[in-house]
C-alpha cells in the first residue's frame, strides 16, 4: 500500500476529538484501517445526522449507500445518490471513496461488512423516525450505530495483532460510549432534531443505568487485551466516558476541557 494520506489524518483531526489521538496510538496497517473506518462512519453518520434533510430522504439515501458497500465502491453513483442533497454535505461525506481507498486492502473487507450493516441499521431507524418506545427498540440502534464498531474493531484485533475478545463485551463497549452521548445530547436531539432515543416510560435515571451496565461490560471488555497499543486506543474513550458519565451525574453538561486533557495524560502515562 502507498503512504497513508495525510489529509485523512488532518480531516480524523477535524472531526474527532475523541478517536484522533487513541488511532495515534496504533501501530501502521491497524492505525491505518481505523482511521479509514472512523472516517467512513463519519462520512455516513453526517448523513444521519444532517438537520435539514427530510428523514424520508435519509433513510432512501443511506439505504442505497449500504447497497454500495457489498461491491467495489462505485463513487459515481455515490454522488448520484447523495444528488440534490450533495452540495449540503460536509467534505468528509463527500470524500468517502477516499477514505475506503485510504484502508490497507486486507481490512477493506472487514470495513465495508460493518459499513454495509451500519448504513443499512441507520436507514432502518431513519425511516420510522427514531421512534424509540422499548429497551429492545434502544438496544437496536444502539448496536447499529456503536456496537458493531466494538465488533468491527475486535475484527481488526485479532487480524493484526491476533487478540480474541468476546462479541458480546465488544458491542457493550460501544453500546457504552453511544449511551453517554445520548444522555449528553439529549435535549439537543430533541430541539435540534425533533428525536429522542429514550425509550417510553424511560427517565435519565433509567438511561443512567443503562450506561452503566454496559459501561461494565466495556470494562470487562479491557481486561481481555493484551497488545499495549490496542489496549490504550480502548482506554481512553472509555476514560472520557466513565468521567462524562460521573460529571453528569453530578448534575454538569460535560467534563472541563482541563478534566478532558488531564484524562488524556493519565491514558498516555500510564
């Protein structure tokens, strides 16, 4: 493979925070795929999220996405399916033949799998509205939008540098991460959005709970890693999510940006 473009690793930088310095961590061909797999999930998690697009729409478009994932990607008619709506994305969306062109080719299978079922869970869910009424309902989405990355990424474990992990503890991890930034977002979604992912007789509490379970399940997850690397690109969102969930508890929005860096130290010492 050629040199991994940097201008993925300046777009990551831009929009991630939170995986931009854990990928740093990881060594060539898995920092390479997992670069390239944040940015194709972001490039379709904008598509999800756009504020302006009819959910009808958005559910047709990501539809047709996933479709594009089962064969050598056809960037032609990409931009043919985003059509009207192209000139409103971002330019991580646009440059998603890019990012797929950017993963080292032994793992371009194991991404577009999760890619395909990702767009795929995302259209599902845009079609009906995020219309959430039961903890099932939750744990769907959920795995379609974090979870199978906690499954995608074990893939690459254990491809690279041969770590096991159980399927189960993997999707809790990113089941975990994605319950702190719905408690967080919460109010947001619904102004913004008109969605909300709290299931019908749910409160913050119950949504609490649920972090917390699978927050557990994440924590269970780390002790299965051996590889240094691996297991410090785990740690620190999973850090930033533990303490996100605590300041929220308290009563705050979010963690400090001094709280944030100290957490990113303590990881990168440790």
């Amino acid at each position: 493979m050629s040199a991994f473009p940097k201008d993925a690793m300046r777009v990551l930088k831009e929009t991630s925070r939170t995986f931009y310095i854990p990928i740093t961590f990881l060594h060539k061909e898995l920092k390479y795929s997992v670069a390239s797999a944040y940015l194709v999930f972001r490039a379709i998690d904008e598509i999800e999220d756009h504020e302006e697009l009819d959910h009808g729409v958005k559910s047709s478009i990501l539809m047709q996405v996933s479709e594009l994932f089962k064969r050598p990607f056809d960037n032609k008619e990409y931009i043919r399916i985003l059509g009207p709506v192209k000139d409103q994305m971002p330019e991580v969306t646009l440059r998603l033949e890019d990012w797929l062109q950017a993963c080292p080719k032994d793992a371009l299978p194991i991404l577009t799998d999760a890619a395909n079922e990702m767009a795929y869970g995302m259209a599902k869910w845009a079609k009906v509205n995020w219309d959430i009424r039961t903890r099932e309902d939750l744990d769907d989405y959920t795995y379609y939008v974090a979870g199978l990355v906690g499954v995608m990424l074990s893939d690459l474990w254990e491809h690279y540098a041969g770590e096991k992990t159980d399927r189960e503890l993997a999707i809790g991890y990113g089941r975990g991460l994605q319950a702190v930034n719905i408690l967080r977002n919460e109010k947001e979604d619904l102004d913004e959005r008109g969605v909300s992912f709290v299931p019908d007789g749910w409160n913050r509490a119950h949504l609490f709970a649920y972090a917390d379970e699978n927050l557990a399940k994440a924590d269970e997850y780390m002790k299965s890693l051996q590889k240094k690397s691996i297991l410090l690109f785990c740690r620190l969102p999973l850090a930033l999510a533990h303490k996100t969930l605590k300041a929220m508890k308290e009563g705050r929005e979010k963690m400090t940006r001094a709280e944030v860096e100290q957490t990113v130290e303590e990881v990168e010492i440790d």
